[in-house]
C-alpha cells in the first residue's frame, strides 16, 4: 500500500507557492512578471496551476514564461 500523501493534480496559489518553497507574494510577483512559466487555468472563480506543469518548469530550469509557452506547447503537439 502506497503511504505516500497524493499531490493534487490543481493546486491554489498558495499551494504552488509552497510547492516551490515561496512565498504566495513572491509566487504572485513571478506570475505577473511573466518568470513563472506555466499558467494558471480558472474554474468558475477559481485559479489553479498544473502540478504537473510546475513540475515540469522546475526540471527545465525555471525559465521565463515566453520560453516557456513556447518549449511547452511544441511538447504538448
């Protein structure tokens, strides 16, 4: 049996910041900005980030959000 806790799949701001050991101010600053690569998607009021995505970005290095909508988008196709 797997004892490990699940990420979730969406995560709040709070949480991806947490995720990248941040602050939810310093996560929103890189988000404005356009240094933090992924985007958030909305459900109904709600903004979520893709775990998987930011995942992702930290393996590529982190880069700029430009760089990476375009590496993204070439490996989503």
């Amino acid at each position: 049996m797997d004892t490990q806790k699940q990420q979730p799949l969406l995560l709040s701001a709070a949480q991806a910041a947490a995720l990248l050991s941040i602050s939810r101010g310093h996560f929103y600053s890189l988000h404005t900005s356009g240094r933090l690569g992924p985007l958030p998607i909305r459900l109904n009021k709600s903004v979520r980030w893709i775990f998987v995505q930011l995942e992702e970005w930290v393996r590529k290095g982190c880069p700029p959000r430009e760089k990476w909508l375009e590496v993204y988008d070439v490996a989503k196709n």
